[in-house]
C-alpha cells in the first residue's frame, strides 16, 4: 500500500497527490511513470511523475480525471491509501543544454512538462514556455514554470485568460521572432496538439520531442499494447519511450488506435462515478 | 523398497488408465472453472496399482527435477496421500501446479514400462491429487528448516524458476528475498495461464507455501528500475542473485495491420483476462474486446490458451490459425484435444498475410495464404512452404498473435558485465552460472522459451550452485 501524503486541487477536474513511494523517489528522472491501480478489481494506468522528494520518500503525480480509474483517484485524499504503484519506468527524458529550448504544455501535460522544464533549466538552456488549456481555470503550474522559464506564455482557446488560440499560435509567434534561436521543443499535452506542434516544428526543422500516453497493461514491455509506428517502425511506448522524435511519430494510427475502449471506459466511468455519488450521500448522511 | 501391491503384474495390467474427471466441453467452453477435477480417491488409488513398482524406475529419468515418483505412488497405493506429496515436495515444491501443467506425456510418463505395450501410469494426475488433497483437508506442514545461514539472495522474478529457487534455498536455510514487477507473485503462472487450466486459488496456496519457509516478497518492485542488480548487491548487502525473468516480451509477425484495434499479442490478451480479470469487466475496471470471430495465431501452449479464452469470452467462431499442420503443433496433445472439444476450429496450414481494417480502424479480416510441407528445417519439422495463388480471406475481429516471446531486456541492459545470447536470452554454463560471478539465471529468460517444470528445474540447479558459490567465498582461499 502506498499511502497519500498530501492532497492539492490544482485546477476543477486536475489534482495534485503526494505518494509515499521511497524506492520510487530515490531513482525517478524527469520524464519517468509510475504505473498504479487504486483498489483491487482496478485498472493499472501510467502516470508521469511529476516531481519527487527522495528525503521523505515521495513522488507527485497529478492527475486529472477524465476516466473511472482517474475519478476514483481523485476522490481519495491525504491519509487513503494507492494499492500498487510501480515504477521508475520508461526512458528519462534525455536533457541536454540546446542553447534555447521552447517548452510547450497542453493541459494537464504541463505537469508532465514541468520536471522536463525545470531539468533543460538546469542544464543551462534558456527555456520558454508556452502553457495551453481550454479555458481560464484549467490552466496549471503557470507560477512554477514561471520558477524555472525564461519566459512563459498562456494560451486559452476561449480567450478567457492571457493569450487567445491555441499553444501552436504561440510557438509560431515565438519561432518567427527574429533572433529567438529555438533549438529544440519538447511538447506534452494531448495527441492533437502533439500533433499539430510536431508538424509546425517540422517546417522549421527544429527537433522536437513528444511523450506518449497509449493503452498500457503492465508498462514493463510485456504486453505490447502500448506499440506504435515511429519512423515506419513497432515501438512500445512502455519502454522504448514515452518520449519519441514527433516528426517520427505515426500520431492518426495512435489516435484511432487509443480510441479502441472508448465504450468500455465509458461503461467504468459511469459505474465509478456511480459508486463515488453513492459513497458522497452516505457521508453527507 | 520391497513391493506394497498385492497384485500381481498381469492384474495391474488389466486395469485401465484411469480417466479425470472433467467439466463437459458445452459447459465449460462458456465459463473459466477448471476443464479437469483430477481423480477422485477411488480412481487415485486404482490407477496407483498399475504401477509395476520397476526396479529401475524409468519415469523418474524422465523428471526434470528427479521426483521419486515410484516412491509416491506407492505412498498412495498405501492411501498415505500426505507422505505421498511430501515425497514430491522432496524435489518439487509446486506439486499442484505441476500435476496440472506439466507435459508429463513427453516426460516421465513417455518413459513408463506400462506404456510400451499399454497406456503409462497416469502420474501427473496422481500428483495433481495428492496435492490437491493435501490442500483441501489442510495437511500443509512446512519442511523444517535445521540451519540458519546469514547470507540474504535476491531472486528476480516469481515465476516457476524463481520460486522453485527460492523455495530451495529457503529450505536451505538462507535468507531469500523475492522481486515480481507485477502487483502479484506467479510471472507466467498469474499472467498467462488461464484460470480454467491453473486456478488461481491453487497458485495463491502454492506462493503461501513458499512465503511460510520465510522468504520475502517485495511486489511492483521492477529490477532494472526500481533497483538495479548492482545496487542489490552493493546496497542492499545480496550475496547472490539468481535471475528468472521469463520470457515477457511480446514478438509480432511484422505484417500490415498489426497495430490496429481489435489485434492483441498473447501475451496482452492473456494478461487482461489473467491477471486482470477482464473477463470479469465491468466488476473490474480493466476492458477487454472479442469479435464474434476470433483468430489466434500461433501451434504453442499459449495459442491453445488464447483460443481457448477466446472462445470462453463469448468468441462465436474461435480460429487457430498455424503454418504447419496438426502433427508439428508444440501445444501439449491434451489442450489441443481440449480444445478440439471446445470447438476451435484448426485452420491448419495456413500462413497469415494482412490483417485487414474497416471504416473505424476495426479488424475486419485476415488475409491467408494455403501452404504445403517441404523439407524439414533446422528444428527437425517440415518447413512450411506457400502455394502460389491460395490467398483467401477469414472474416473475424480480433486477432491475437501467439507466435512466441523473448525475454525482457531491462535487466541485460541495467547489468554490466552480463554476457546475452541470441534473442536476447542470458547466457548460463550448466550450473546456471552467468558470466558475472553471484549472478545465475535460469527459466525462459536463458532458455528462450521452454517449460514450467524446465523452468523450475533450473531454479533448483541454480540454488544449489548458489549455495556452493557461497560456500567457496566463506572458505579460506588455498
């Protein structure tokens, strides 16, 4: 059992965990996953790990709940506990100093985005960061990236907050400033997005690197379920990745193919949130 | 041993081999219980006086892991079934997960004296209930452990190598800590058996028994990641380690099509229903999809498992679909009867080509090609060669390839130092020893792709090299 330290409400549906997990803590690099299951009859689900602190022994995973096994995550709290969590798995990001690197993080992506970010930093690069989200109050971690970013620019598609568009629309803004001297882009945040940053990076020819969410079972290389064509090659996401050269990267495949429970999830969302009403009235009775 | 049986050889020869009794195959192709109940008492005991009590008993030649299988059939014989399975626990301390898996017609009972004129002695389902009669009246006492030794060993993996090793040197009194990446203990007995061939509950009892001679079990542990084998030895004080990580990697056929929805390897599909419990869906979370057609690819152990699930899942027409014919199929006789039974249907000869969508990136069929027998290869079967102009197309909506794993390469690529062979398995010598002094390996992960029993006989080489490993740094040097 994994117990859950602390408890944080970043955004409506986006929430921030604490994790008791020492071995975990102490090997985890930007750009790792945990794969966990809430309770017993659960899901397995990859997580990136946002941040760890190897003294007291724990990782952050944010989490937004957009599924059954991610609703029932965020409805447990500090003092519940997660049934399994492994990891460090998959390839830590490879951080090398650039020069200038441009960061680009759509949704709850940023989290994923952000120990990226903090490491490019680190590294001596200067690093901008363009943070997207769909409307005003999804928008995470601005002040964070702010702690490790030369620049950081937010995009909403509703124009309810900062910039109107879509992230794409400043990473061109920035790439065309004269003299921004861009030299690589890392971009998490949903397959679409990945997708239209990797093809505007292509015309540039500017580097660009993505990471993956794919159907996984066991994220250890073990049931394949995670493959996909990068470079007209089978890669699993588990452990050839998750990150990938985007302009590589098969993205129509991967969405049609990360389409294949859609029904099913649907079935496990309803029956989870089903559960969790039911749990919320007996409590407020 | 002077003789027990009454009988005299020509009355032991006039008794049939005893039969199981089974599920019948309309019932059971629709549920996931166990397709044999083993023998019941009366039938143990009838088919214990077929045996010839041979002086040279050749059976146990033909054990993997030496049982005295003359001894503990005799044992039933006297209705001592406890002293019965305690004689097997001798050599082998998973008895109720080999009685019901190992491939006994090409092992001990192929060597039978009773089966040269006649049918062998049925000893795998005479181990089958032995030890399933020491489970459910509760008999289990665990061997005495005599010595202590203070030296902690690392065994990664809990698959039958793994826990066969760690079970032996647990019994030798050290200190064994086990490593499973998964959330729980079995490796291939959890994820890729089927709970209708191996029940669950009896893999659960069989790991207790082993967690009962004091060994650890650290689960979601993944050596490699969590830990690498030099931080086992360096800080976490391991003396030795013994590696069986299987084969767990998923290979495909590099053909069009695989990455649509709708196809799975094995070793996916399998895991959904076997350790997830999919087909339990929606009381558990995890999904799993099955077209009214079903083609499984592959002749092995593990295709007729994938069929045979599919098939259980609700599969209206249940494919297995193999290049060779009948006669070159590894599958074990009995699961390919079994499956027989359950109506499979054998699409034998037959070479897949494509794997063909729909509109919704859905399969919708598989291109084949007709092929014939030529020549044998270098694995002594005729080599499958295609007729020219037989393509045709199987309508179906899942695919499952089932056409063999190789080991997982997190471990070789984490370890220094550790020398690989082909298809990425570890190299061993004959005592199981790798190329790196304290580690040994043992199981699919050196073997490619072999048996449980293979597997567990190597666990058990391995823990005895360890311990003379052991005893060779304690000793004094000459």
């Amino acid at each position: 059992m994994f117990l859950i330290l602390r408890k944080k409400v970043l955004a409506p549906t986006v929430t921030q965990f604490d994790v008791k997990a020492p071995f975990i803590a102490r090997k985890r690099k930007a750009g790792n996953f945990v794969m966990i299951r809430v309770e017993e009859g659960g899901e397995r689900i990859p997580l990136t790990i946002a941040d760890s602190n190897p003294a007291e022994g724990s990782i952050t995973l944010i989490v937004q709940a957009i599924g059954g096994t991610t609703k029932l995550l965020t409805s447990k709290g500090a003092g519940d506990s997660l049934l399994d969590v492994v990891g460090p798995l998959g390839n830590p990001t490879p951080i090398e100093n650039h020069g200038v690197v441009a960061c680009v993080g759509g949704g709850v992506g940023t989290a994923e985005l952000f120990p990226i970010a903090q490491a490019l930093k680190a590294a001596g690069n200067v690093v901008h960061t363009i943070i997207g989200a769909r409307t005003r109050e999804l928008v995470i971690l601005e002040q964070e990236m702010a702690t490790c970013s030369d620049s950081v620019t937010v995009t909403t598609d509703d124009g309810s907050y900062a910039r109107k568009g879509f992230v794409t629309d400043a990473l061109k803004a920035l790439l065309d400033l004269p003299g921004s001297g861009v030299h690589a882009v890392y971009a998490i945040g949903p397959l679409p997005m990945m997708k239209a940053v990797s093809n505007l990076t292509r015309t540039y020819g500017i580097a660009t690197l993505v990471s993956l969410n794919t159907i996984m079972v066991d994220g250890t290389g073990m049931c394949g379920g995670c493959r996909l064509t990068v470079g007209g090659q089978m890669k699993f996401a588990c452990v050839d990745g998750p990150e990938f050269d985007g302009h590589a990267v098969d993205f129509d495949e991967l969405m049609k193919r990360n389409r294949t429970y859609v029904d099913m999830e649907k079935i496990t969302d309803e029956r989870h949130v089903c559960r969790l009403t039911a749990v919320r009235q007996e409590e407020i009775r | 041993m002077s003789a027990v049986n009454p009988l005299k050889p020509s009355q032991r020869m006039k008794i049939p081999r005893q039969e199981s009794i089974e599920q019948p195959a309309a019932e059971r192709s629709i549920n996931f219980l166990e397709v044999s109940f083993g023998f019941d008492e009366d039938r143990a005991v009838l088919e214990s006086q077929r045996c010839l009590e041979c002086k040279e008993p050749y059976c146990t030649d033909g054990c993997p892991v030496g049982i005295d299988i003359r001894g503990f059939v005799t044992l039933v014989l006297q209705k001592d079934y406890v002293g019965a399975v305690q004689k097997i626990r001798e050599a082998n301390y998973l008895p109720a997960i080999c009685g019901r898996v190992c491939p006994q017609e090409s092992q001990c009972e192929s060597l039978c004296v009773m089966g040269k004129k006649l049918t062998p002695v049925a000893i795998g389902k005479l181990e089958r209930f032995v030890a399933d009669y020491e489970m459910k009246h509760q008999l289990f006492t665990p061997p005495v452990v005599t010595e202590r030794r203070e030296e902690k060993i690392a065994v990664v993996g809990s698959g039958p190598s793994g826990l066969t090793c760690a079970a032996e040197l647990a019994k030798m009194g050290y200190r064994v800590t086990v490593f499973e990446a998964l959330h729980a203990v079995g490796g291939v007995l959890r994820y890729g058996i089927p709970e209708f061939r191996l029940p669950k509950e009896i893999l659960d009892l069989e790991t207790e028994r082993i967690k009962a001679l004091g060994v650890e079990v650290y689960t979601n542990f993944v050596i490699g990641r969590t830990a690498t084998i030099d931080e086992l030895f360096d800080e976490w004080g391991f003396k030795a380690i013994f590696l069986g990580t299987g084969a767990g990697t998923p290979t495909f056929m590099g053909m069009p099509g695989e990455n649509l929805s709708g196809v799975y390897s094995a070793n996916e599909f399998l895991t959904r229903v076997n350790l997830m419990g999919a087909y339990r869906f929606p009381e558990n979370d995890t999904p799993i999809k099955i077209g009214k057609a079903v083609g499984v690819i592959g002749g092995g152990n593990t295709a007729m498992d994938a069929v045979r699930t599919a098939r259980r899942l609700g599969a209206e027409r249940a494919y297995l679909i193999y290049r060779r014919s009948r006669e070159e199929m590894p599958a074990r006789e009995e699961e390919i009867h079994h499956a027989e039974q359950e109506g499979i249907e054998f699409l034998l000869l037959t070479n897949p080509l494509r794997i063909l969508a729909d509109e919704n990136n859905w399969v919708q069929g598989l291109e084949c090609q007709r092929m014939t027998l030529g020549e044998p290869d270098e694995s002594g079967r005729r080599r499958p060669v295609p007729i020219p102009g037989s393509e045709f197309t199987v309508e179906l909506q899942t695919v499952i390839e089932a056409i063999g794993q190789k080991p997982n390469p997190i471990i070789q690529a984490t370890t220094p130092g550790l020398a690989t062979g082909k298809r990425g398995t570890v190299v061993t010598d004959a005592q199981q020893a790798t190329s790196r002094p304290g580690i040994f390996a043992g199981g699919d992960l050196s073997r490619g792709g072999a048996t449980v029993i293979l597997a567990m006989r190597d666990g058990k080489v391995a823990a005895r090299a360890i311990a003379g490993y052991l005893q060779g740094l304690n000793s004094p040097p000459p």
